[in-house]
C-alpha cells in the first residue's frame, strides 16, 4: 500500500504570491492603505473594504496565544520523534485581526496557556525542488 504523503514530511509549494512569506526570514502580512485594516494570508482585495491599494507592513513577531493544540499521535511518519508538540494559533500584537498559525517551539507542551506571550523564529530548511533556503515561521515563548 502506497502513502498519500510519502515518507518525507511535505515542504510548503513556492510560488510567486507565498515566496517572501517562506524565504524572506521575515514575518510581514498585508495592510490596505485604504482603510489600514491588516489581513493575512495576501489576498488581490482588501477582505475590509474591496479596495485593491494593499501594502506589506513587516511585524515585530510578537503575538499572544489565542489556541493551541498538543499533538501525541502522529499525523505522519516524519513526526514520530516530534511528538508530543504544540500547534499554536497566534494573534499579532501590531497587526490587530491577523492569527498566524505555527509550531511551539522549546517549550514542554503542559506549561503552554492560552494567552502567552510569543515571538516569531525561523526554521531553515532547504528546498529540494526551487534550490532555496525555506525559512518556515514558527513560535517560542518570549
């Protein structure tokens, strides 16, 4: 029986509208100059206003938990000696109404809370199909 996934843990598929999201070592989320509502994933059209006058505002990282789940099984062979881990969802302290979801990082899974403070870090990973250095979002504890 063949595997939907495969052995090897999928990366993210690069493309022109998620390469500075996953290459940039940055976390920047949209911003519509029309309105100044923030927004992300990017989107051609403000989710506010309709307006088509979006920019990119680079954030500090910082953010608080606002749900979390610890995974004990395994979603995929890769994740065997992961396991337990936490998958956080995280709202932006400087871009109100962006949650950004990622990996808990260097923390024991029992001691996370809802509302914590965290801060972005990135894990570089390379990209065996584009030859690029993926730097994919993930969080810690501040």
């Amino acid at each position: 029986m063949s595997r939907a996934l495969g052995d090897q843990w999928p990366l993210p598929q690069i493309d022109d509208g998620n390469r500075g999201w996953f290459t940039s070592g940055e976390l920047s989320v949209q911003k519509c100059l029309a309105c100044g509502a923030f927004q992300h994933p990017p989107e051609d059209v403000c989710s506010s206003c309709q307006s088509f006058d979006l920019g990119v505002h680079l954030s500090t990282g910082l953010g608080r938990i606002e749900s979390l789940v610890i995974v004990r099984h395994p979603p995929h062979p890769a994740l065997v000696d992961a396991v337990p881990y936490a998958v956080v969802v995280v709202s932006l302290d400087d871009a109100p109404g962006v949650n950004v979801v990622g990996n808990l990082l260097g923390a024991p899974p029992e001691e996370l809370r809802i509302g914590q403070a965290v801060s972005a870090s990135f894990e570089e990973v390379p990209d065996p199909e584009g030859g690029e250095t993926l730097r994919i979002p993930q969080w810690k504890l501040a």
